[in-house]
C-alpha cells in the first residue's frame, strides 16, 4: 500500500533512481511487511532551484545527493516498526546506489486502511 | 477542500487529462458533496522510468493507462462514502476518458478542516 | 520539520520561487517556532492544463499567480497557530514577491513526530 514520493536533484540515472526505489522496496517489504507487487512510486528530478534543504539540520551534513522520500502508509505500524524502517533504507540506499546515509530523509503519511482503492474501485484491505 | 495529485505515464493529450479531473471533480460533488467550484488539482505526466508499479497487485493487472490519485480531503466522511466515492470514480473515468477500472489507483489523506487556506490567510472551514 | 509542496503555474523567476519558498520558512519559523534551517521544500512548476482552480471559490477570486502549498508537519500545533501561520504568510508573500492575498493556498498534513528521519536512519524528534 505505500504510495511514495521520491525527490531528488536532477542528472541522476535511470538505474540510479531504479536502486533507490528498489531499495525503498525492500525496506518495506523486510519492515512493514507490505505484500509482493505493492510497489507505487513516483520520482520527481528537481532542479536546483526546486529542490530547497540547508547544508546542515540538526547537525546532519546534505549534500547534492541529498533525496527526499515522503511515503504515505496505513497507520498500523509501531514507533519501533518506523525506527527499523529508517535505518534499513539508510543501510540499503548507502550500498546501492550508494547515498550517503546524511543524505536521506523520509516522511511518513499515515492513512486508515480504508484509504486505499488499488483498482476496480474497491478498497481492498477491507474486503 | 479536496487537494488531488494526479500522476499518469506521459503522453496523453489535454483533453484526456481534462476528463480525468473532471470525473473526479464529478465525484468528490456527487459522493462527498464537495461544494461547488471547490476544485483544485495538479497533474504530472510521468516518464515510464518515474512511474513505477507492478503489471500485477491483489490479482488486479495495471496497464500503461495506469493512473494514481491521491487526494487530501476533510476527515468528515464515513467508510461507507470513501467506498463510494472510489466505486464513482472508476465509473465515471471508464466512461470518459475510457480507463479500464484496473488502472485507477486511489489513496485518501484525511486531514481536519483548520488545515485549510483558500486565499486571504484565513481557516475558512473554521468561520 | 515541515515538507513543503510548492505548485505555482510556470513561467515564474527563480527569484520569485525563492521569496515565496522564503516567506513560508519564515512563517514557519515564527509562529510555528521550526528550528533554524528546518527548510525542506520541493517547488514544481506547472502547465496551465496541468494545474487546476476555479476563477472563485468560497467567493475568494483566483488569478494566474494562484500558489498552492501543501506541508506536511508534526501534529503539535493548535488551532489558533494554524490561523496564526495562514495569516503570516500570506502576509510575507504579499510584500515579496507580491502575491495577492486571495492566490495563497495551504493546506496541512498532520503526521507524528515520530514520522520524520532527516538522515542517518533515525528519527531524531524521538531522541
């Protein structure tokens, strides 16, 4: 069910981007157990200009890799659960496409399960 | 109040996005009773590399007239009005622009009605 | 902490996005006290087709320079701060870049403070 934004600096390459969102995956799929197939992501180039975050919060250094994942989710899952999805996409982002684990923040949206139609027009976690 | 993100494959015409908005639109009046002109909505076509999601979700196959919604509305209505609401759009866009009820993708965002500003700087939903 | 959405319809200055992106982290800053250099904002540019409004709506009358900002922030703000901060920046984006009052949007996301990670993995509003 995770519908996920990513943003990120423009010039990267298409099997660039295709490891963030196969690593955001994974994470998902090891920590929230969200089923197989449930993969809903859209990735944004920005230029410069559209893509705003200091060089440093919080004491944590950005750089021009800097992505920015913002993934709305059902709203069934612990603090803990948020936790370990963090470091996994920060551990798999740093091996490929090797992202600097400063370089990642992510924003959870939390909805009911309700929230959801994945086609057919039927929401299909209440059936 | 309804925000709606509107994200499809690149390569439809004007009018095919315009037909999209407006079943939408239809259904957030007929089904939420959104008040009228109460439209407002951005569409992002998207490259096959930025648009990410699987020929197969819950036995639901999705073609390349995929379409994603996601919409932030007033935490008002009942379970009952999202499933109808999800039901109303399908109908409506199988009809016009003709996308196959599989390919319609919904995700609600719930917010309260003091998260809204529609010009003036004021909370209107609240006065 | 907050995420900001900036749309705008194309054809803007990279000045002009900047004191838009400008006023927001400065409201932001005053009324909902986010800490020095917590500015993390995505600015997209959109096509006349692609971007959606009425001409009036709730009697607010909308023209060509209508800017809709969706942010996401942590769900510890009150009521009055919400009006509070609608009222502040459409007040900065009327001095610069001169936005009339009635072409300002917002919308909020409430999430938990527990749904942010801005890098290394952790969520650093819990520690």
């Amino acid at each position: 069910m995770p519908l996920v934004r990513i943003d990120l600096r423009r010039g990267k390459s298409a099997a660039y981007k295709k490891a963030i969102s196969a690593g955001v995956y994974q994470a998902l799929r090891e920590i929230f157990g969200v089923p197989e197939n449930d993969r809903f992501m859209v990735v944004t180039d920005r230029a410069e200009e559209d893509f705003l975050y200091e060089q440093s919060y919080l004491g944590i250094a950005h750089g021009a890799d800097f992505v920015m994942l913002q993934i709305t989710v059902s709203d069934t899952r612990s603090v803990e659960q948020k936790q370990a999805l963090y470091a996994r996409i920060v551990e798999l982002l740093s091996k490929n496409p090797g992202i600097r684990p400063q370089d990642v923040m992510i924003n959870l949206i939390d909805v009911g399960k309700e929230n959801w139609s994945f086609g057919n027009g039927i929401a299909q976690y209440l059936v």
